[in-house]
C-alpha cells in the first residue's frame, strides 16, 4: 500500500512532501500509485464519473483538488478555469441559472473556500443549485493548524443547504447523490462537498449501484392540494381586480409557459419582481413590467401604481416577497387578501398571509389555470379591455416620459440612451446580465422582454457588486447559441476585471458595457439624499476600461457620445469575439427609484 499522505502533501500546496527525497513529484517515484492514478482507477475519478452522472460535464475551477481536474476529462468534464474564487462561484451561479442544472465550482481549501462564502450567499439567497467541491488538508494532517487548514464545516454552513465531508471511498456516491439532491430538491440551493487530497488518489472503491441523475431542477415537482386550487380559482375569478405578481421562482421552476397561459385564458394582468423579469412576455397588452422599488417618474410602472395597489386579490408566484420587491412592503392593499404559490413553506405567510398553494410553480399554475377554466370568468373578461388600457396607457406616458433622455445626443451619455439602443436590438433569444446597483434596475426598466421566459439575469439574492461579469460568462457557456450581454457600473466591474483574461482564454463573445460614471453612483446619490454629502469612497480617479480590456486581449472601443453608442453596440452584437464598450455616463443619471422622489427632481 502506498503512501497517499506524502503525495496529498505534494498535491496540496506545490511544497515537496517530507519525504527525505528532493522532489515533490511524489507518485512518479511510486510505481503502484503512479498506475493507479495513470490508469484512472482513483476515487478522483470516482468522484469525476459521479459528477457526470448528475449531469456535469463543466466546472469553474482552478486546478484543485488537482487530482479530481486530472481525472475529470476522462469523464467528459471540462474544466472551465476562473481567476478568483469569487468570481468562480458566480460564474457555477450564471450557468446553472440558465442551464437548469447544477453549476459546480471547486477550489482549495482555506483563503480559496473563504472565498467561495460570497457566491454561495448569493446563490442561497437566489435559490441557485450551486455545489462546490473543496479540498481539504490530508486527513492526518487535520486539526494540527495544517496548511491553510480551516474549518470549512463552520465556515460554509450559513450559506449552503448541505455541507459534508466525504471520508471513505465507500461512501463517496452516497454523499454526492445527497449533496445534488440537497442543491436541486424543493427550493434549490448550494451544497459543499469537502475532500482530502489523499482520499482521491486511493485506488478507487466497487462501483456503486447508483445510476440517478439528480442534477437538473426542480428535481421532484408536487402541486398544491386540488381542494386549494380551486379556491385560489374562485378568489381570482371573483374579485374585483386581481393581480399577479410573478417571481424568481417562475424561471427557477421553468413555468413561463404555464404563466403565460393563466395571464392569457384568465385574463389576468401580470406584474414581475426584478427576479421574475421575462417570465412573461412584456409585449402582451395584459404584462405591467417590473414593479418594485423603482416605481418613480421614469419607470415603465409608474403610472401603473394604481393598478398594483387597488388589487383586492394578489396571486404571488415563487416571490419572497423581498423589501426591493414591494417597495419595502408598501405596494399592496392591507386588505388585499393574497394566493401564494411558493414550493418553500416558510416563505408563505412570511410578509402577507395568504391562502397556502405550497408547491411547485409549474404544476400548480397548470392546475390553477385548469381550475380557472370551470369558473364562470366573465368577470374577467368584461375588465380586460379596460386594463389593457390602462396597461397601453401607462406604458405609453412612459415612453413619452423618456423620449428625450433615451435619445439625447452628447455627452456626457445618459444611461438611458444606451438601454434605447440596446432594446431596440435585443432579440428574444438574447439574455441581459447585469450588475448589482444601478445595472439591474437599468436592463429591468428599460429593456422589453419579448418572449415568454426570455432571461434577464441580476444578483439580486443579496445584491453584490461584481456579479454581472462572471454571471454572463457562465451564462454564455450555458447558452453558447444566445448573445449575452452585460451590463455593469465601473465600481462593481472592478470587483471582477481580472476575469477579462479568462474571457478572453475561454473565447466567450460576450457583449460588455461598462457604465462608466466615474462614480459608485448609488451610493453616492443615496448619501447625498440622506445626509447632503457622501464619502471619499464615492469618487473614482480616472480610468481606461477599454484600455483594460485590450490589454487582457479584448477589444474595447470608448464611446463619448450618445449618437456613438448605435455604432459601437453594432459592433459588438455581429463579433464572434468578446467586445468591451466603454460608455461615459452622466454622474447625475439615476434611476427612478421610488424612495429618491422629491430629493432629486424627476425624472432624475
Ligand atoms: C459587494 C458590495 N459592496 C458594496 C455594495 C454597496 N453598493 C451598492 S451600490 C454601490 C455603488 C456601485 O457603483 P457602480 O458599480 O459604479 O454602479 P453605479 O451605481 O455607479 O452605476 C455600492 C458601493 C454592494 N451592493 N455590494
Ligand atoms: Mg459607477
């Protein structure tokens, strides 16, 4: 028997294993475990079979645990390389939002995993199946203050589901089928699998018997109880003027097609948070827009307020009913009475007590809508002309609203000029990416979905800046056929510019706009809202992103001027190649946030 200790050691850090011998190349001097793992008959590649077998065929990694990146080719799995582990995460998180299976992320034990904890938060807050696959130190080395040896059962375990050490070969598929389950079952999330260097290079267990693929969500699908179907049928039919207000849950269950179809034979208007966005079609007469915390003057909704608070039944789908979601709780009716579908028991009830549809999304809107098709919905339809109206009508002020801003010529550019360009571009197979702060509210606003589930992707689980980059670039490895672009602030692209290198490396044709204000702009302006002045944070030195960019190996132009953008985003939609658009924005330009009214003049 050979010694895996020495060679974890080796492994795990680069350093020569305290062998007596100079060289760290451990398993070369090892004949038996030199074939073993030539041979690939190692628990790394126990472990890399399992992983296919759910579905796997790319990770985000960075070479650890070495031995498992060595082995996954051999099952099929590419390893997809990141520059730093934040980044990683979100790019598992982007991926698997769009693939609809598990996004998995690696990464050495220590500072590496500590790094993990941001994209795993995000990824629980924004129900993501996410499983990451940590090394730890050797096994005897455990509880000795190893190097970088830390512990990762605590340090994972407010931001994961399920998080275990795998100790023994024999229980390797036993653990991984847990930890695909745990990430993909009931409300999706992140699992951790923990894994010491020696234990992948042993000699591999007896195959196992298990041959499940749990890899792909919702993993199992159950409806709400027929009996509450059909009263959350009447309620809808009956009332006076019912609203739906669609969630993330709608993507994360895959039910657009099942939204759509109550939105149509119901006759019912349909309103989406940030996370919903493109769950429905916003080109249907009966869609609102995103309603939320950005209801000011300049947004899609404004004028449509009325029709979200005078609702007497609210039917809420796969929502958490966040703060930003209800403009901090404050956009609905208190005698509202709500229908909650949520396949998370705990979210039901959490901020408005609601009739209890606990279950899958798909399922019991296909059963809400057959419901609705037994009740007399005359009502429904005798005040669809009139919504539709009022609908067309407070669309229409909108655009009448931003006219000018949206094709305002000049610099320095406003935001809102872009997001005109780029709609007009957008086609339905695309998906936008953005970042945390302005980003988000800037696509959701003013970009038109125009299909029923088109993708529009923010980190809006916990809202981080320096999401939006690795999150279309897992989005594009998920989706290589669709155009992603992204859409991020100069503060939060900071946090994640590294990553144009592996852009570049990983030959992704992403479209990058980096709003550059010179500012961290939400922040700045919702200091100076609060208390007339705001930090030495807020105000950037001079940067060249586009410089940046070439110098990573992608091209990037810089566009000054509002009558520029056209040309410059024709360019970067028709490359094969990754293209950075630098836009110099207006510091003034905000977003019509709700809560800014009266501080700033609107629209602002
Ligand atoms: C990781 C993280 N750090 C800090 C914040 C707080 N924050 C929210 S918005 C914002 C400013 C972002 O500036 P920028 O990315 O340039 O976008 P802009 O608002 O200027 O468009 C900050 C610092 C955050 N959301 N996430
Ligand atoms: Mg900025």
């Amino acid at each position: 028997m050979y010694t895996t200790a020495r060679v974890a050691s080796a492994l795990a850090d680069g350093s020569p294993a305290r062998t007596g011998k100079a060289s760290g190349n451990v398993i070369a001097e090892d004949p038996e475990m030199l074939e073993t793992v030539q041979r690939n008959e190692t628990v790394a590649m126990c472990l890399a079979t399992a992983f296919a077998r759910h579905g796997v065929t790319v990770t985000f990694g960075q070479s650890l645990p070495s031995a498992f990146h060595l082995a996954a080719p051999h099952a099929g799995i590419e390893q997809k390389a990141y520059r730093q582990e934040n980044t990683g995460g979100a790019m598992a998180d982007g991926y698997a939002r769009i693939s609809h299976k598990v996004g998995v992320v690696t990464g050495q034990n220590g500072p590496a995993a500590t790094l993990l904890v941001a994209p795993l938060a995000e990824a629980l807050k924004a129900s993501v199946p996410v499983t990451a696959l940590v090394q730890e130190v050797q096994r005897n080395g455990m509880d000795k203050n190893a190097f970088q040896e830390f512990d990762h059962l605590k340090l994972f375990d407010g931001v994961a589901k399920f998080v275990r050490r795998i100790d023994r070969a024999d229980r390797l598929e036993d653990l991984v089928d847990m930890a695909f389950t745990a990430a993909t079952s009931g409300r999706p999330g992140p699992a951790v699998l923990l894994v010491s260097p020696d234990l992948l290079i042993e000699r591999a267990p007896d195959p196992s018997p298990r041959r499940a693929n749990l890899g792909t969500f919702p993993l199992d699908r159950t409806a709400a109880a027929p009996s509450l179907v059909d009263d959350a049928a009447e309620l809808l039919a009956t009332a006076k003027c019912p609203l739906v207000v669609a969630g993330g849950g709608v993507h994360l269950s895959d039910a657009a097609t099942e939204l759509a179809t109550l939105q149509e034979s119901a006759h019912l208007p349909v309103a989406t948070t940030n996370m919903g966005k493109g769950s429905v079609d916003e080109t249907h007469p009966l869609s609102l827009g995103c309603i939320g915390n950005y209801m000011a003057v300049g947004s899609r909704t404004h004028k449509l307020r009325p029709l979200v608070e005078r609702a007497d039944v609210v039917l809420l789908v796969g929502s958490r009913t966040n703060q930003n979601g209800t403009d901090t709780w404050t956009l609905f009716s208190t005698s509202a009475r709500f229908i909650h579908i949520d396949v998370d028991p705990i979210e039901i009830g959490r901020n408005y007590e609601a009739l209890r549809l606990v279950g899958d999304a798909k399922l019991t809107l296909a059963a809400l809508a057959a419901a609705l098709g037994r009740c007399d919905l005359t009502a429904r339809q005798k005040a669809r002309a009139g919504l539709e109206s009022e609908i067309k009508e407070g669309v229409g002020d909108w655009r009448r609203t931003v006219a000018e801003v949206s094709a305002r010529d000049g610099g320095p550019i406003r935001p809102e000029r872009v997001m005109a360009e780029l709609d007009q571009r957008m086609r339905p197979t695309d998906i936008a990416v953005a970042d945390a702060s302005y980003s988000s509210i800037w696509i959701n606003n003013y970009l038109t979905a125009r299909r029923v589930g088109q993708r529009f992707l923010t980190p809006r689980g916990l809202a981080g800046l320096g999401w939006g980059l690795p999150l279309a670039m897992g989005a594009k490895i998920a989706a290589p056929d669709s155009r992603v672009i992204c859409l991020v602030g100069d503060g939060g692209f900071a946090h994640s510019w590294a990553e144009l290198e592996t852009v570049r490396r990983l030959r992704l044709p992403i479209t990058i706009i980096v709003l550059n204000n010179g500012i961290l702009g939400f922040q700045t302006h919702a200091e100076d809202m609060k208390f007339g002045q705001h930090t030495n944070a807020c105000d950037f030195e001079p940067v060249d992103h586009a410089g940046i960019a070439r110098c990573c190996g992608v091209h990037g132009v810089r566009v000054e001027t509002g009558d520029a953008v056209a040309t410059a985003l024709d360019e970067a939609l028709a490359s094969d190649e990754a293209m950075l658009i630098e836009v110099m924005t207006d510091p003034t330009a905000k977003p019509p946030i709700t809560v800014f009214a009266g501080h700033f003049s609107e629209p602002y």
